[in-house]
C-alpha cells in the first residue's frame, strides 16, 4: 500500500484545524498524531515522508513491530490502554503514552523507567463520558490520580486524555470535549501545568480542536480503512 492520497489527507486536516481555530479564536499548537494501528510498517514512513512526526500505536507488540522495521526517527505515541505486564517495553520507546488510568500502571512504568533510566511523559486517561467499556479514571477521581502518579519518580504527568462517545451528534462530542477541559483547568498547578488535552479522533477532531486539544490521534482521516 502506496498512501498515495495521505498527503491530500492531510492537507485538508490541516486546513480544517485552522478553520476551526480562526472560528473560535484559538491559537493552541495541535499535534496531529498518525495512527498506524493496521497498517504496516510503510504507514509510518509514509507519514514521516508527508511531514507527520508523531505516530501513535494502541498495542504495545505492534508498535515494538513496527519499531525494529521503521527506519524514520518518528516520535512514537501509546495511546492504547496499558497493561502492567507490558509497562517494561514502554520506558525509553515511547514519547508520550496516553492512556495511564490508574496509580498500578503509573508505578509499573516508573519502576521500568528506572531500570532504563529515563523519565516517562504521560497523560492521565479520564473517562468523562462515564461509558463502561471505556477506561480512564471517573472525573471525580481525577485529582487524587493526579497526586498519585504525579508522586511516582521516573513519570511526568503532562496532560489529560479522554474519548468521546461514538457519535455524530456535535452537541455530545462538545459536551465530552469540553468537560475534559473544563477540569484541565481546574487540576493544572505551577507545578502541573497539564498542558496537553489529547483529544479527537477521525470523526470528531474538529470538534476536539474547538474545544482546545493539542494533539488528536487521527488514523482513518489519513490513511483510510484498516486493514485489521
């Protein structure tokens, strides 16, 4: 597979994040993380060609995959939920992982960032929507997960993350979108700025972008359909 139409792709997206902003009055940085989940190794090159650093993978075994077969310095995303038993991979890999939603897993990947040697940017995975199936910590329990990875060594709390509900009712993506940042706000110290709000996939990054996201994971929009 060529992505023969991923610069065109993304060209638009860019093109729909300054529309957004110039709407609202924004000037956020917004980085848009390429998703590769399905494709193969040449959707991360293909994405480092038309000018997109920053790749993002939900499974740890894939994106390791990936990794020994990707030759273009990209910065690698986790942004699927983490398992304690896979912590160990993700120290020194990984730029950014999105999805820490609970004071075990903070710890798992302290010790590994320890044992690397590094320190570990992370974002705290809350579920504002209060779906079941999805993970993140309630709202109300995101100031006490906060304090607690805050205090692991080897880990930086750099933001929040969250999943809207799967919709295409705006009003609903606002209301999610904006709830994640109305408590960004309310948690973000000197000392913890959480300057990050990772937020918007393909079908509502626009919405995300409207109500402040810095970065939005974007597979589909670019490459097109899955191939698992």
């Amino acid at each position: 597979m060529t992505f023969a139409a991923l610069a065109d792709n993304l060209a638009r997206v860019r093109e729909d994040i300054a529309r957004v902003q110039a709407a609202e009055g924004l000037r956020q940085r917004v980085t848009i993380v390429a998703v590769t989940k399905g494709h193969g190794p040449e959707a991360v090159e293909a994405a480092w060609g038309a000018g997109l650093p920053d790749v993002g993978e939900n499974r740890v075994q894939e994106a390791l995959a990936k990794m020994a077969a990707v030759q273009s310095p990209v910065r690698w995303h986790l942004i699927g939920h983490l398992q304690t038993n896979k912590a160990k991979s993700v120290a020194g890999r990984f730029a950014v992982v999105h999805a820490i939603d609970s004071g075990r897993v903070a710890d798992a990947v302290g010790t590994a960032a320890a044992h690397a040697g590094v320190t570990v940017p992370v974002l705290l995975q809350v579920n504002v929507a209060g779906e079941e199936q999805k993970s993140g910590c309630a709202p109300e329990a995101a100031a006490e997960l906060l304090e607690r990875v805050a205090g692991v060594s080897g880990v930086v709390v750099e933001g929040l993350m969250t999943m809207a509900p799967f919709t295409d009712d705006e009003r609903v993506q606002r209301h999610a979108f904006g709830a994640l940042r109305v408590l960004r706000d309310a948690l973000a110290t000197v000392t913890h700025p959480l300057t990050e709000l990772s937020m918007g996939m393909s079908g509502d990054y626009r919405t995300a972008v409207a109500e402040g996201a810095t970065m939005v994971r974007l597979g589909t929009v670019l490459f097109g359909e899955r191939t698992t």
